[in-house]
C-alpha cells in the first residue's frame, strides 16, 4: 500500500479499550509510546505540557532495529510541513515591520504570476488560492532555487476561484517563501535565520539543503514491500523545494513557548496563527518522517513529536494524546491479524470504476476486479490485490490496518473509495 499512495493529509488502526490505566498522566502516556514503539509504530521524540506541567518528555525506539534508527533526545528530524509554522511566522513579522500586508495581491511582488491580483497573501496563508498541492513532476525534482520553483507554480491552473474553497496547497506555500524572500531586505533564509530562528533560540534548526553537516541527524526510514523497516531513498531527504527543515524537540519547544510573548511577534499579531478550534496546528509527514505541532494556549496544552519512522498511526496518536491528558476514555494499540472472508463478486463489482484523491486531484486510482479479486491500481499502473475482512473493508497486508474501506454515497448511488495509508486517512470521489 505505501508503495501506491502518496503521504497526504492526516486512520485508526484497531485498538483496545484500556481497562485499568495507571494512575498519573505521565505513566499512562509513557505506557502509550512504549507501546507503539513495541509494535513498531513508533520512533521518536515527544512532549506534552499541561497547565504549565511537563507530563512527558521521552525518547521511544523501536527494539530489535538498526542503530541508525535509533534517535537520542537531541537529535535532528526533518520535520515536513511543521515548517510552514516558520513560514506563516515570518509573513505575520514582515506584515508587523510594514513590508507587505496580508491583503497584498501577489503581483505586487511577482508581477507576471498568473492571476497574481486575484491571490492575496492572505489566500496564500489560508490555503485558499486555488493552485494545486502539489507541483506538476515534482517526482523528478531535486534542489530545485526557490526563483525556479516559483516559475514552475506559474505553469499551475488553479483548481477554483481563490478565496471560493479551502484545499491544501504545498504550492502556495512555495509563492510564499518567494514573497518572503522578496519583502525582505535580507531575503528570505537570512530573514528566517536571523528574525525568527535566533530570537528563539533555535541553534539546531534550518534549512537541510543549506546545510553541510547536521549533528545527530536522524536518517529516515519506512516499510519496504515486504513490511521490513528500511532507510527511505536519499531522493526522499534531498527534496527540492524551500523549506525543508530539520529540527530538534528542544527547539520545537523554544519555538512554542515564545509564540505569544510577544518578544518578536506582537501577542495579537499571533493570533492569526490560531486555528477555527483556538489551536496553531501543524503536521507533517513524507517518506521516513513525521511531525506534528500542537498549542492550544487557551487550554495551556502543548504537544510536540518528531519522528524519523513513517510507519505510525497519526491521526490516532494525535487524537488520543489529548483524551489522555484530559483523563477521558482512550485505547492501547495492540497487533493486528486480519483474517479474509469470503465476498461475492456481485459485491466487489459495486466497488469498480475510477476514483480521484481529494486533497490531490492529480491522483487517480481504479478499482477492479479480475479473477474474483479486487484490484487497486495507481496512476503508473502498478497493481495491489486487496482481501476483504469485511464486505466494505479490504487488506493487503494482514498485519497492517491499512487497506481501502467502501462507504455509501447517497448522492450518486454509488460507492466512494477511502485509502487508508500511512496513518492517514485519505476520502477520494468517483470519477463519473
């Protein structure tokens, strides 16, 4: 399955309820992590702060892996689209420092963009600019300069009317960096480095394609198609675009505790970090890594991760660290063996026909069925043979709570297609 679907967008696997939890937030996340890394599901770096509490700070490594998996509390991760963090802090500075307004088109900065006057930096930040997530070819791209990656963005149609929609869009980001780079006097890395990362502290972050050596970086590895962990391709660290950082959980922690200081960004000027849930809320992931960043200071909670191991839970592990601080109801993974059933083949065939992925409409699957098995194919034609374990939920790897799930659609009378891959839930809609 990891071989077919792009990481995208933050499954549960099963789990078990909890019975007899021990008594402090502490040992019941300790438990929680020790667990997953049991399992392999997790490797890596986490902390939660309560109400001014530190409830956990640990290092969790998979047992019985390469030492080049192991990780260190100090050491380096890439940490994604946990940048962005950076990114959005920096255009709330130049806004605060007069250099540009988030009303601002983008022809203001770069002229001949494409519907530059229709897209504010606003849109921008909001993702709502209506240009994909993801640059055409991007597979082929490497170290690729932040001016060439922005003339790739302008060979990009929009999907919808900026400001019309909201759908994710790594793109934009990259139109970002360029009006960053262009806003201010020192350019976009001098400005991040010197503004941003220096006031906070963050002597162990920065951009990894800048930099020549990293101290105890943390190399990132996945599950081959026969499910061993194994390092990801280098073509999978190396990216090319702006923004791919590498941090430290130190750092991340720096970087929380000032946000609303006030001591580089005014406190209210922050708030437009804030999310619709009163959060500043950013996960990353890509081959051999994952992140996720957490504040909420009206409930005074933090939760940070960094890993260099793909092969976790996300959504689950970020849904469920909150229940337990809050001492609300919450489940211990456990193994998973999926068993197959058997299905007819008048069912399978409800399932046929070509589905789009949501968040990237450039990814297009078919379903079908051949020999009285149900094939996933992608969009380079490779093929996977799933089994049923249930009439709508289907398996290639009886170990894994990953698959495809089958939902109802009362609206086309059909049935819609939901990847589940890497930790990640991923809706698609047919293709009529």
């Amino acid at each position: 399955m990891k071989r077919l679907v792009l990481c995208l967008a933050l499954l549960g696997t099963p789990w078990t309820l909890h019975a007899q939890a021990p008594a402090s937030p502490h040992a019941r996340l300790d438990e929680y992590f020790q667990t997953l890394a049991t399992l392999q599901q997790f490797n890596g770096n986490v902390l939660v702060l309560s109400q001014g509490q530190k409830l956990l700070r640990g290092t969790y490594n998979i047992p019985a892996q390469s030492d080049s998996l192991r990780v260190g509390p100090g050491s380096c991760f890439i940490i994604a689209s946990v940048s962005k963090l950076f990114i959005k802090y920096a255009v709330l500075l130049l806004a605060q420092q007069g250099r540009l307004s988030l009303q601002d088109p983008v022809s203001r900065f770069i002229p001949d963009f494409p519907r530059g006057r229709d897209i504010t930096v606003a849109h921008l930040l909001g993702h709502q600019s209506g240009l994909p997530r993801e640059l055409q070819g991007r597979e082929q791209l490497e170290q690729v300069s932040l001016a060439r990656t922005v003339e790739l963005a302008k060979q990009e149609q929009l999907l919808f009317e900026p400001g019309t929609r909201t759908q994710y869009s790594n793109v934009g980001f990259f139109v970002l960096h360029r009006l960053v780079d262009l806003a201010s006097p020192k350019g976009y890395a001098a400005f991040v480095q010197h503004d941003i990362l220096r006031p906070f502290g963050m002597k162990h972050t920065g951009e990894y394609n800048a930099a020549r050596r990293i101290p105890r970086f943390a190399y990132g590895f996945d599950t081959d198609a026969h499910h061993r962990i194994r390092p990801v391709d280098a073509i999978n660290i190396n990216r090319f675009e702006t923004g791919n950082y590498y941090s430290t959980l130190d750092d991340l922690e720096r970087f929380a505790a000032g946000l609303f200081s006030g001591k580089v960004l005014r406190a209210d000027a922050a708030q437009h970090l804030l999310n619709a849930d009163g959060a500043v809320m950013q996960a990353g992931g890509r081959p051999g890594y994952r992140a996720y960043f957490y504040l909420h200071p009206a409930k005074q909670l933090t939760f940070l991760l960094v890993s260099n191991y793909s092969g976790m839970p996300v959504e689950k592990v970020i849904k469920d660290v909150p229940a337990i601080v809050a001492g609300e109801p919450y489940q211990l993974p456990v193994a998973v063996n999926r068993q197959a059933v058997a299905v007819p083949e008048a069912v399978l065939q409800r399932y046929t026909g070509r589905f789009q992925l949501e968040a990237d409409p450039a990814q297009v699957f078919e379903i079908r069925v051949e020999a009285g098995q149900l094939l996933l194919i992608d969009k380079a034609g490779d093929k996977a043979v799933f089994h049923p374990d249930s009439e709508t939920t289907f398996f290639d790897d009886p170990q894994s709570a990953e698959g495809l799930r089958f939902e109802p659609d009362p609206a086309t009378h059909t049935y819609r297609l939901i990847l589940l891959s890497d930790g990640l839930t991923l809706p698609t809609k047919r293709q009529l």
